[in-house]
C-alpha cells in the first residue's frame, strides 16, 4: 500500500511529460504560509497556490498543480514562483489526453520530490527485508539443529 502512495505522483510525472499542451491563462497564484508544529519543532513553509483556465475541444477546464510531487519552498521560491505566474498571464498547459481535467503547467517530477519518495521507499523496505532474513535464517539454523 505504503509503494502505491509514493509511486502515484511519480507514475503520473513520467506520463505527464508526453501530454499534449494548449494554451492556459493563469486566474491567481500566490504564495500561502503552512506552519506545522509538533512536539519538537515549529515549522514554516510557503506553498504556491495557483488556479489557471485552459480549454481542450472547446471544453473549459480549471487546473491547481504546478507539477507532480508535493513540493514545499522558502518564502523567497514561493514568492518567486508566484511572480512568474502573475494573474492574466498566457501559459502552457499540459493535459491527459484521456482525461482532460488533469493538467500541470510543468510536466515530470521535480528531483527533490522524487529523492524524497525513493528515500522513504528505502526507509520502509530495507528493515523489514532484512527482518525477514534474519528471521528465515533463524529458523533454518534451528531446523537444523533439531
């Protein structure tokens, strides 16, 4: 189940990069402060949030991902981000062809999300593998010793 969730925006990223384009409108994009605390820390993020307007066969659609992959940034990216995408502004946008309403104004994964996915992957495959080696190990040297 854990591989279907880190997969999911991986799959769709490598897919998105053959996706037809056509040319979007972005309505608003601004940069928006997550704060997450936890027992130990308080952090700070800044999230782009943006809405643009496309339309595929005549038919108009309302896209909100940049790209695939959750991508967190310093106030200085974000800000920056919505500075490259002002309201008003003509845009690319690349849509599934079999399913127009999914869209992303960049196609693929950023590297940063795709780190993070083949980290965590890593993280919760290697110690129950190699739990379960140590366990049929186990069990095979006292086979044998009865």
């Amino acid at each position: 189940m854990l591989w279907i969730l880190l997969a999911f925006p991986f799959v769709h990223g490598i897919r998105s990069l053959g996706w037809p384009e056509t040319d979007g409108i972005v309505l608003a994009a601004e940069a928006e402060r997550t704060v997450e605390t936890d027992v130990r820390a308080r952090r700070d993020h800044q999230e782009l949030r943006i809405r643009y307007r496309y339309a595929v066969d005549e038919t108009h659609y309302t896209g909100t991902r940049i790209r695939y992959g959750h991508e967190r940034r310093t106030s200085e990216d974000a800000t920056a981000f919505a500075r490259r995408y002002p309201a008003g502004e003509h845009v690319p946008v690349y849509y599934n062809p079999g399913r127009p309403g999914q869209a992303v104004l960049q196609p693929g994964i950023s590297l940063r999300s795709l780190a993070l996915r083949a980290f965590a992957g890593l993280i919760f495959t290697i110690p129950p593998a190699l739990g379960a080696i140590a366990c049929f190990r186990y069990a095979r040297r006292s086979a044998a010793s009865t």
